[in-house]
C-alpha cells in the first residue's frame, strides 16, 4: 500500500490498532476512530520531502464544520509529525460537556518510546516552551503519548453546525522554531490560542495535513454519531503564495463499518458511530475538488503576528534572503552584461579584421598603368585599371 505520509511513533501505533481492529474493534464498546492525511502533488521525480523543502510554508489554514459529537470527542482539524514541528489542533468536546479549543506540541527530542513517557522525560533543553498564550487558555504539560505541551481554551463554545476557521504559524526564532494558533467562530473576531517555542531548526516548514476524529476518552459510544465537514487545506509561504490540497487519505475501522466518507466539492464530510455501512472500507483515497475563492483569513495572520513580533526571526532573516537574491540577481545581470559586453567587442573586432583582410586582399589583386595626354601623366590603380578618355596608356 503506497504511503502519503510520514507518521511518528505514536501516531504509526494509532493507525496499526486501528487497521488491526484493536483500537475500535467489535468486541468492545468503542466507535469506529478516524484519521485523514492531506498531501500534495509532487512533480515528476520529487519526493514529499523535496516539495515541502522548496515550498517551506509558514500558515496552514483550515476550515471545518463540526456536526454531531458526545463528551470526550475530538476533532483534530489539522497536525503534522517527523520532519515539521509536531503538533495537533482541533475542538472538543470534553468530559463535561464544555466545548474547548486545543492546541499541543511534542518535545524536540524524547528519552522514551511513547506510552511510558512521563512528563518530565525529555531533558529541559530540548522541552518545548510557552511563548504566551490567551488569558483564558491553560497550558500544562502531557505524557504517555510521548511528551509536550498542551493548551486549551475550555470554554471556547464553539457550536454544532458552525464554520470554524483554524490557522496554524511556523516561524524561526534564532536557533529554535514557534508554532502559534489561531481560531475564528463563524464570521466573529479571529481568537488567538498560543505560542510555542521549540529548541530545534527545521528542514522543512509547515506542514498540517493530519486530521482525525476520535473518542479520546475510550467511552462506550459505538452508536452515537461524531461527524464533521473539513474543508480545503490553504498552506502559505513566506511570500504570500498560497496553495490548495486536494489529495487526502481516509482510514477507518473495516470491521465495524460505522462510518462513513463523503467528497462534497471542495469539502470532505466524514463520520463515526453511525449504523453499518455496506460500502464502508478500511482505506479510502479521495480528491478533492479546489474552492472557487479562497477564504481570507488574513484577521488570524495580524493576530499572530501581533504575538510574536520581536520573536520570530523570519523578518531578518528574509531580508537576508531577500538582499542576498537582490545581490545574486545584480551579480547575474552584470555578468550578462559584461558577456553582452565582450561579445560585441568581440564581433566588432572580427568585423574590422574582416574589413581588413578584404581590404588586403582586394589591394593584392589590383594593379596600376600610367596614362598620358599631353604633357598631363596619370597613374591609375585598380583590378582592371582603364585610361580616362582622352588620355593613352602609356
């Protein structure tokens, strides 16, 4: 089975119980889990990590619609793992019945596999830090699924039915990297979440096709419905360009088949805990189709920005870029012009040697004769000389 994504250790455990029917399986009482992957279309001959290197993007922007959940549900709207910062985002439903926003990183390095990490397993200098987050977000530590930190907003009250826009940032700060977070309810203000510091320099950027839903509390709900409609998947460079994903992988649970994947134009609706579905599979591959117009979000870049500023790095640093490719393209010109230069120098010489090889041999061919009239001599030069009338060669 071909692979369009690189996972990390927690998340390839994920996906085999999942495959295996152990995370969701008929036995017991659990829903069906699932996870989507969002990647882009290499060019002849390039690889994931050979596209994601030269587009190094900073924003990745999502929108979803969540429609149906219970208490400890979470919908992971966007996260990405092994060669980007490692992190996930979405909305829950938490055990109260709270509607929260969540946003986690992993540490740099880990000093344990996964489920035995304890909190303080990775060594301070590699620990993810908290930049600055929203006064009504709490961040904290977390463990067992390998180590980081965790930040919710619990009473973000997000709604069933309503758009939710959610924008993630990556940006150098010195030898480190941040990832921040933003989310948006409806048409309503743009809210930030958090800042991250991770004490490590990326190859490549952002990244941010993970998704999944999942009953994250292992509650007995195989017949209660989480559902949610996730739209495009916007990433942004350092330079404004922005690119649409369409590729996206579904995995489920093939044994229990509630569940169910539906491409609606640019959007993909997907659900669990649903009554068997006779189509159901463990695997799907889908395409998108592209937004007619791409939804400004422009409100969570200022918001951002506004908490990072005198943090990130990338504005020294693309101005470094910038000149440098400013200074290799003056280089580039005067080099050209030079050439241009030698090279007229170099036919205006060939010219004028030419000229004068014509003009030598044309003089080796010639021959002169005198010409008299009268007392009047003349000396006439030429290939054919002839006396002018009136006079006689001599």
């Amino acid at each position: 089975m071909r692979k369009f994504w690189k996972v990390n250790f927690c998340i390839a455990i994920y996906l085999i119980l999942v495959s295996a029917g152990i995370a969701a399986n008929a036995e017991d009482g659990r829903t069906d889990s699932m996870a989507f992957f969002v990647d882009p279309d290499p060019s002849a001959g390039q690889t994931y990590d050979d596209f994601w290197k030269a587009k190094q993007y900073i924003y990745n922007y999502r929108e979803v619609t969540v429609h149906k959940g219970m208490n400890s549900s979470y919908f992971m709207i966007t996260g990405a793992n092994v060669t980007s910062v490692e992190y996930y985002g979405g909305v829950q439903q938490i055990y109260d019945g709270r509607h929260a926003v969540i946003f986690s990183v992993w540490d740099a390095r880990l000093k344990c596999g996964n489920v035995d990490c304890y909190p303080e397993a990775t060594d301070t200098a590699n620990q993810a830090k908290l930049i600055n987050g929203s006064q009504n977000a709490v961040t904290k530590r977390f463990d067992n699924e390998g180590n980081g930190l965790s930040t919710l907003v619990y009473d973000a009250n997000w709604q069933y039915g309503q758009k939710i826009g959610w924008l993630v940032n990556q940006e150098p700060a010195d030898k480190g990297t941040i990832i921040s977070a933003a989310y948006r309810l409806g048409e309503g203000p743009w809210n930030y979440i958090v800042t991250y510091y991770i004490p490590k320099r990326y190859d490549i950027a952002l990244m941010g096709g993970y998704g999944f839903i999942e009953d994250y509390a292992f509650q007995n709900s195989p017949t209660i419905e989480r559902s949610m409609t996730v739209g495009s998947t916007i990433l942004e460079d350092e330079n404004g360009n922005q690119d649409v994903m369409t590729n996206v992988y579904i995995g489920s649970n093939a044994d229990k088949k509630r569940h169910k994947v539906e491409v609606i134009g640019d959007s993909l609706k997907l659900s669990v805990g649903i009554e068997p579905q006779p189509d159901a599979k463990g695997d799907y591959r889908v395409r998108l189709g592209k937004p007619n117009a791409i939804t400004d979000y422009s409100g969570g870049k200022l918001v951002i920005q506004q908490a990072i500023k005198g943090i990130s790095t990338l504005p020294q640093e693309k101005a470094l870029r910038d000149k440098a490719k400013l200074e290799a393209k003056a280089a580039a010109e005067l080099k050209a012009k030079q050439e241009a230069e030698a090279k007229a120098a170099a036919e205006l010489k060939a010219k004028q040697e030419a000229e004068a090889k014509a003009a030598a041999t044309l003089k080796a061919k010639t021959y002169t004769i005198t010409c008299i009239k009268g007392k009047i001599i003349k000396k006439i030069t030429a290939i054919s000389p002839k006396c002018p009338s009136g006079y006689k060669r001599k």
